[in-house]
C-alpha cells in the first residue's frame, strides 16, 4: 500500500465540536476502505488563498494515509458527498 498525503477543507459555518466529527467520519472512511491513518495534523481554521464553496476561510486538516491504490476513487466520491467538506487534495507521499 501506498502513502498519501490527504488534504481537507472543512466548512467554517461548523463549530469544533463538528469539524472534529467530519475529520472522525474521514478516518472511519478510510478505515471501511481498507487503508489506515498514519498522522492526523489539525492546523484550525485558515484563511484561504481564494473562495472556495463560496467561503473565504475553512478548518484544513492534513492526514497522512495509507491505502491500497484501487480505493482511491470510492474515497474521493465519498467525501465529496459530504456536505461538510468543501475540497480535498490528495497526493503521493514519497518514501525515502
């Protein structure tokens, strides 16, 4: 399995409490498909470099995952159903 690094952009509207139960619901995600969670690094709510969804700022969460490749897209489509993510990036962890 692969290391990815897993980007997210959570809604601001939210209060902690929630924010903490989407980043929750991500992991429990990951975990159905297959992968695990390696490293959670919550920064809180950042001011965006431009809009996003309509929002200016947004809690970003940074996860490093790991994940067989093939369950990448089932991942992708199910956080883009949730309302409370507005964007996520993925990316390749390069390994030394």
């Amino acid at each position: 399995m692969k290391k990815y690094d897993l980007f997210t952009i959570i809604k601001p509207n939210l209060d902690n409490e929630e924010a903490d139960k989407v980043v929750a619901r991500v992991e429990e995600i990951v975990k159905t498909l297959g992968g695990d969670v390696l490293e959670c690094e919550k920064m809180g709510r950042k001011k965006l470099a431009f809009e996003v969804a309509g929002f200016g700022d947004g809690f970003v969460v940074n996860q490093v995952v790991t994940m067989p490749a093939d369950k990448i897209v089932d991942l992708k489509r199910q956080l883009k159903l949730n309302d409370s993510v507005i964007r996520i990036m993925f990316t390749v962890k390069e390994c030394a």
